[in-house]
C-alpha cells in the first residue's frame, strides 16, 4: 500500500517538476511568472486528441505536432505581446496579467473546441501492469519517470554545459550586460519559451495519458500546483522544480490515500502559502535583496 | 478626444458626479423591466468588487489574482449567519465585513512579506483553498448544494419602507446603490488622506517610502484588509440578493472578471472601476443580443473576448481607460496653468 | 571643533557591512553635531551609500552601533528611524512619480501625523485639522524650495533638477533633526549647483543639521564644515576641507583628481 503511493506519487510528481521546470525556465530568463504555462499544457493533451483520434495522423506525429504547436503558440505570445510590453518599461505586473490574459484565451478556445466534460486521452501501447512488493504497477509510470529524467539530464546540461546555457543565465544575471556581451537576447528569451512551454506540454499529454482523462479546469488546477512546486525548489533553480515537482506530487498522493481525497488539491497551495511564509526564495533558491 | 473629455470632466467633477448619482436614483423609475433592474444591480455588485480590487492594485500596486475568495466568504458568511444563527440582514452584513476583513489580515500577514508577483499566485492558491473549503465541508456549507432560502434584505426585519418591497429588484437595488455609494465616499476619503497617500507612495517607490517613515508592512496588510473587506460586502449582499450561494459562483474565472474590470476601467481610478464593470456585466448581455443576429457561438465567445481585451488593454494602455488620469490633479493643475497664463498677461 | 562637549546628533561607532564575503564598509566611526554640514567623499564604490543605508535602516550594519539623538538605533526599521526625525534623499531620484509635487511632500509629513485610517475614512475632526495642518507646511515648503509653482506637476514630469529640488523638499517637510543627502549635485550644470550650494547655505543657517555624499569637489569644500574621506570601504581622512585637501592618503586615492 505504502509503496503502491509511492509509485504513484513519484509519477505524479514528475510530471509536475516538468511543468514545474518551464516556469522556472521562463522565470530564471524574464523574472517573469508565465502564467500561460499550464493552458499549453492542456492544450497539448487536447491537440494529441485532436490530431490521433480525429485526424487520425500516427501517434508520434500528433505528440511531435502538438508540443510544437504549443510551444509555438508562447513563442507567438512572447514576440507578439510580452516583447513589446517589455520595450515599453511597463511596471512588471503587466506581462503576468498579459500572461493571464493569453491564459484565458487558450482555455476557452478548447473550452470551445472540446465541450467542458471530460475527454480519454488515447495511448497506443498496451502494457501490461504487473506486481511488484504488493503493488500493482502501470508500465506507464516507468515511461513517466525515464522521460522525466531524461529531460531532467538534458536540460541540466543545456543550462551549465552549453553556451545557449550561459547565455541564458548571463541574461538572467543581468539583460543590459547580456546585451552588451553580444549574447543575442531575444533570441535565447524566444528559445526558453519553446523548450519551456514544450516541456510543459509533453507533461500535459503524460498526466492526460496518466489519468488517461483531460478537462479544461485542469489547467488551473494542475497549473497552480506545479506553479507551487516551482516555488518550493526555488523558481528559476532547474533542480529545486525536481524537487518541488517531487515533494508535491507524493504528498498529494499520500494525503488522498490517508486522509481525504476532497482536499487533495488544497494540500499544494497550503505547502505554497508554507513554503512563502517560512522561506520565500524557496528550497534551493537563494536569498534577493534589493539594491537601493 | 479622451483628453478633452476628461478635462472637462475634471472641471465639472462635482456636476458629472450628481448627475450621475442622480441618474442611478431614478433608474428603477426609468425602467421597469425586470431584466434591466437586474443588469443594474450586478454592475453595482462589480462595482463594489472592481473597486476592492483597484485599492489594492491600482493604488497600493499589489497584484491580487484571488477576488473571488473574499466574496465568496462575504456571501457565505452573511448565508450562514441568516440562515443557521438567524441575523437579520444589516447586522448579518456589518459581521460578514468584519470575518473577511479577518481573512484579509490573517491571509496578509504571512504572506505579504513575499516579494510582488509570487503574492499574486498565493492568493489564487488560497481561492482555490477557499473554493475547495466550500466545496467539501458539507457540515458547514451544505457542500454542492449550496445554501437555500437566503432571506432578502431588510432593515432590522423592517421589509418594505415608503412602499418600496426590500425582496422586490427595486428594493435590492436601492440596498446595494446605498452600499455603494457609502464604499465611494469612504474610499475617497481614505484616498485623498495620509493613509491614502501613503498606499499610492508604496506604489510608487516602497524604499522611498520606508525612508519618509511609513510602515510599508502595516499599509499594505490594511490595504489588503480593507479591499477583502469590500469584497466581503459585495458577498454578503449578493448572498441576500439571489437567496442562493454555492462554491461554483467563487471560482478562478470570476477572479479573473474582476480583474478585467479594474484593468479595463483604469488603476488608480474610482470612475474607472465603475465604468468597467458596467462595461464587463453590459459586454455578455450585448453578446447575447448581437447572438440573435449572428448565432449563439459569439455568447459561448464571451470568456475568449474578456482574455482578449484583457491582452489588448495590458500591451496598448496598461493601466486602463482612465488610468493615469486622477481628476482632482487635472482640476488643479488645470487650473495652475490658467492662473499663470493670466498672471503673464496682466504682466505684459 | 574647540574642547566644549557637544552632544553628537549622529553616532556611528565601527560600522562594517558585508555583502556575502564582500566588504562594503569596514570599521567607519562617525560623528555629526547639531547645525553642522558633514561631507562624505570618496572615490565610487567606497562605500559611502552603503554607509548613507546602514544609518537610515536600509541595511543593518554587519558590525557597529548607530546611535541617534543618543539613542542606540541600530539595526532599527527604516521607517521607525525616520519617526525619530532623520530623513534622506536617494543618489537616484526616488520620487512618487505616481503623485503630485505637492502630495510627494506631504508624503514627507507621514511622520509629523497621526491620523489614522479609520479617521480618515470617516473624515473626523483631528484628520481634517492635521491635512490642513499638512496643507499649509507643504505649501510652506514648496515656496522655500521654490517650486510652489510646480505643485500640481507629477513628480516626473518635473526638469531633472528641480526633481533633485522636490526630493529635498520632501525630506525637509517634517523638520528633520537629521538630513542626509545622498549626491544632491548629480546631473547638475554648473548654474544649478551654484543655486544648489546656496539653497544647503539657506537650509543651515534655519538651523538643519545636513550629511551629504557628493563628487562635486567646489560644492564640498565650499559648503562642509567637517568631511569624511572613504575609500574602499574604510574611513582614510577626517578633518575641514583644508586638512582633507592637503591630507597624503586623501590625494592618493584620489589620484589624477583635482580636490
């Protein structure tokens, strides 16, 4: 039993920590907290529903399909709209309602789209589930956890191991001195927002696989929670988002398993409220203090 | 054009206010239909909501995505209050204020020392807490069944005064118009003061403003106290109103709507906070007439639309219609300037 | 300075700021007595703002007391510190851009009143006499600082010196025991800075006890009567301007520089 929630929450909390991660992704670069992460998100899971079952393209196809257009959809957001309200200086608060503004868009264009009752995400292989120390195991959660790691180990080296890496925490440390380095800005901003929004999306399409249902309101709910977990490792920290990622999804587990399924949802915003209260720059991330 | 508008506006405030003021009087005089009493009474309702907001973005500068919680503990607050411990309406209301000016604190206490945006999201996560509260503690609330059999409003079980029914639209409308109108004059009292400068200093530099001597901490929680405050009321007569609350009415997207309704109308501004929402309750309304004309998909549009003007308004004029626009300094500075042109030519 | 014991206005007592690992100011001992002007200088980034935030609060000094009036402030909210009447200006302007001249000052008075939030809301007695109280002293103020004219300007649509100017009108609103001015020179032509020197001489002679960091090597020496000499981070010189000016290690470091 105890393993069985384990599993489980291991699963779920990868997953988050990759959504997780493009917040933080996005964050590290723009200080800026894109609120539109979580409507690719589920947009994601809608268009591989969209793309496999109603257009009937090959399975890898619609997944490739989709995380690209998702991606490409922040891509739009960030040239279309944040960009211009960052040349205009406006007071940081803009780009996040801006962000909540394209947020709103997405999810009632699906809403539109797909009707607001619940629709089975399709998965083309059929694996058995097998046991293992008393609990029944989903293979799935396997692919879960192998994609989240792998994912996890590119991206870690993408941000120390590569120039596109250095440039982007250059950027983060300071955009003028960035600038002035020749490090091409808004070329790497544009290129957070495609890896950030497609891990994003590819998580969406495993949690719809996962839970092998989506729903519009799933972007708020799941959004938010991965939002806390990017703000327990520490947003802007790769690793602290696997953690935070980690953290939530396990102790929502064990919270619907042991105490109440109705609050299970409840339990990420109270370790978020937590979490800002005792240490505000999160697990892993380190202290700011503002310079006069 | 606007700028001629608002000039004149700034000269004439006090005529444009009365008008106005007198225009909401005589509207269930106006008109009779149920319907449009009804539309009335909601843009008041947004009104209250758009304005609790706009204390605390457009003024103190802190960026509240979670409304819907205060209004949905104001509305249950004052259900629960009539319904279990039967409080009649006023009293019921006044408590419900306090227990979400309450919330208020307790939420802006831990949480207010957070850095801007990160507060944003906290207070959509304590909403969803809220929301899932609602939803769950089916002892206390009735769980999705929501609260029936509100009683309507009435002054100390008074139900009708000069012949004019309390339970009756007309009568509701007068109760909220009243509520209003009390929020309005407080508001800009408490704008135009110490604490009101104090929370528009905070906005504009708060290290500057530690270094004049204000408690930053202490305003912002009041600020934050007071918008939940608003909010609460807004609840606790929309509860009486509709004689119905549930947890569906408190969600994410109502947040949302009221957030649309400050941006729309204008940081910084009470006029702005009422024109947007009365441009936000008329806009779905207007959809529906227009969907008699062009289908029904532009009535299911309407939530795409409020996202869209909410990207529009943030990239062309971000802080809103008639933000930036404080009429009292127009007036005066207008009136600066005519002075100096005068002084110049009696000088030659 | 003479043998009669004055009491200091300001006491600072082997300051040290570190900023994880790096130090900022290190041991800086200070004194300023009532009615004097009290330059700070140094070459950039001796420390000197870092010293200006340790004494109002912005910071909390690594190691060392501040002392104010007497009274041990350090570590002390900002906000609190400026209640016990000392108050500053910013080396980058920190107005309301938000607000009106006028209101940028009354901003200044926050801690000359009381009134409360629920007074105000109510519009009761003592909050309608302490805003016509406000009223008066901020119009008083602006005429001083000659921008009465400006008073229904937006702070940022002012010129950049009278920006400087309305920053100094704030801090002076509330009668401060205490003002420190953080570079008030910066940016200026030579014109404004003359008007500028003049304006501290008019602020002095009403009685104000002034500390000021500043570059402008004419406005220090013409206007101080004590100065501090900083460099990285640790005080190098005290003295009037004529024994900074012929001190070895003050030419040093100021090397190249005329002073």
């Amino acid at each position: 039993m105890h393993f069985q929630q384990l599993i489980n929450g291991l699963a779920v909390g990868s997953i988050y920590a990759l959504v997780a991660v493009g917040y933080s992704m996005v964050y590290g670069v723009l200080k800026l907290i894109n609120f539109a992460n979580n409507a690719f998100m589920v947009a994601a899971a809608f268009l591989l529903i969209l793309f496999y079952s109603t257009w009937h393209l090959p399975y890898g196809l619609a997944i490739i399909l989709a995380l690209v257009l998702c991606a490409a959809g922040a891509v739009f957001m960030e040239r279309a709209s944040l960009n211009p309200i960052r040349k205009k200086n406006a007071p940081g608060i803009s780009a996040l309602i801006c962000t909540v503004g394209y947020s709103t868009v997405i999810t009632n264009l699906l809403l539109y789209a797909f009707g607001s009752q619940t629709i089975m995400v399709p998965f083309v292989l059929h694996l058995p589930t097998f046991e293992l120390w008393g609990a029944v195991i989903d293979p799935f959660t396997l692919i879960i956890l192998g994609t989240a790691f792998v994912l996890m180990v590119f991206l870690t080296w993408l941000t120390y191991g590569t120039k596109t890496g250095e440039a982007m925490r250059a950027i983060s440390q300071n955009t003028q001195a960035a600038k002035l380095m020749g490090v091409d800005v808004n070329k790497i901003i544009t290129l957070t927002f495609f890896i950030g929004t497609a891990c994003a999306a590819l998580s969406g399409i495993m949690i719809g696989i996962y839970y092998s249902a989506v729903d519009t309101t799933m972007s708020f709910t799941i959004g938010i929670k991965t939002f806390a977990a990017a703000i327990l490792g520490g947003i802007g920290v790769l690793h602290g988002s696997l953690v935070g990622g980690l953290v939530i999804g396990l102790l929502e587990t064990f919270v619907a398993g042991y105490i109440s399924a109705g609050y299970k949802d409840a339990i990420a915003f109270i370790i978020l409220i937590l979490v800002l209260v005792i240490r505000p720059s999160g697990l892993f991330g380190k202290p700011v203090q503002s310079k006069v | 054009m606007l700028k001629k508008i608002i000039n004149g506006w700034a000269k004439h405030q006090v005529a444009v206010t009365l008008v106005f003021l007198a225009f909401l009087i005589l509207y269930p005089v106006l008109f009779h239909s149920y319907y449009l009493r009804n539309v009335a009474i909601q843009c008041l309702i947004y009104s209250l909501l758009s304005l609790a907001l706009n204390l605390i973005m457009g003024y103190t500068g802190i960026v509240v995505l979670g409304m819907a919680a205060f209004y949905g503990i104001g509305a249950y607050a004052l259900a629960l209050l009539t319904t279990k411990l039967g409080i009649s309406f006023l009293p019921a209301v006044a408590l419900a204020v306090v227990i979400t000016f309450c919330f208020g604190v307790l939420l802006a206490l831990p949480t207010l020392r957070i850095q801007g945006n990160y507060l944003a999201i906290v207070t959509l996560g304590f909403c969803e807490i809220i929301r899932i509260v609602e939803l769950n503690w089916v002892s206390l609330t009735n769980g999705p069944f929501g609260i029936k059999q509100i009683p309507a409003p009435d002054i100390f079980g008074i139900k009708s005064i000069f012949g004019l029914k309390l339970s009756k639209p007309e009568g509701k409308y007068y109760v909220v118009l009243i509520l209003l109108v009390i929020t309005v004059v407080i508001l800009h009292n408490v704008l135009n003061s110490r604490s009101g400068r104090a929370w528009k200093s905070i906005k504009g530099d708060p290290i500057a403003a530690r270094a004049m001597g204000i408690n930053v901490f202490r305003y912002k929680v009041f600020a934050f106290a007071i918008c939940a405050a608003i909010a609460g009321l807004a609840g606790a007569y929309y509860a009486a109103y509709t004689g119905y609350v549930d947890s569906t009415t408190f969600n994410y997207n109502q947040s949302i709507l009221i957030l649309s309704m400050t941006i729309m109308g204008g940081l910084g501004s009470i006029p702005g906070s009422i024109i947007g929402a009365i441009f936000f309750v008329i806009l779905p309304e207007v959809l529906r007439w227009l969907g008699t004309f062009c289908g029904e998909w532009i009535v299911e549009w309407r939530q795409i639309i409020y996202g869209l003007i909410l990207v529009i308004m943030i990239m062309f004029k971000s802080d809103g219609i008639l933000g930036g626009f404080d009429l009292r300094q127009i007036h005066l500075y207008n009136k600066l300037v005519k002075e100096k042109e005068a002084e110049e030519k009696q000088n030659g | 300075m003479g043998e009669t014991v004055r009491e200091a206005v300001l006491h600072c007592e082997n300051i040290t700021q570190r900023f994880s690992g790096l130090v900022a100011v290190s041991d800086v001992s200070m004194d300023v007595y009532t009615n004097e002007i009290v330059g700070v200088i140094g070459p950039n980034g001796a420390g000197k703002t870092t010293l200006f935030n340790d004494i109002t609060g912005i910071y909390k000094p690594t190691e060392g007391k501040v002392f104010f009036g007497g009274e041990d402030i350090t570590g002390m909210a900002c906000h609190k510190i400026t209640a016990k009447g000392m108050t500053r200006t910013f080396q980058n302007i920190r107005l309301f851009n938000n607000m009106m001249a006028i209101d940028n000052v009354l901003v200044g008075l926050h801690t000359a009143t009381k009134s409360g939030i629920a007074e105000s809301m109510l519009h009761l007695g003592r909050h309608r006499r302490e805003e016509k109280e406000s009223l008066a002293r901020a119009e008083e103020v602006l005429k001083l600082t000659d921008l009465y004219d400006y008073r229904y300007h937006y702070a940022d649509s002012l010129p950049y010196g009278l920006q400087r100017r309305l920053e100094i009108a704030r801090a002076l609103a509330c009668h401060p025991k205490l003002i420190l001015l953080d570079e008030p020179a910066a940016g200026m032509n030579e014109q404004e800075t003359t008007d500028l020197l003049q304006f501290i001489r008019k602020l002095k002679s009403m009685g104000n006890t002034i500390i000021l960091i500043e570059h402008d090597m004419r406005l220090v020496m013409n206007l101080c009567d004590r100065i501090y000499v900083l460099d990285h981070g640790t005080r190098i010189a005290e003295g009037t301007p004529d024994e900074v000016r012929k001190n070895p290690q003050v030419i040093t470091a100021y090397l190249g520089e005329e002073v």
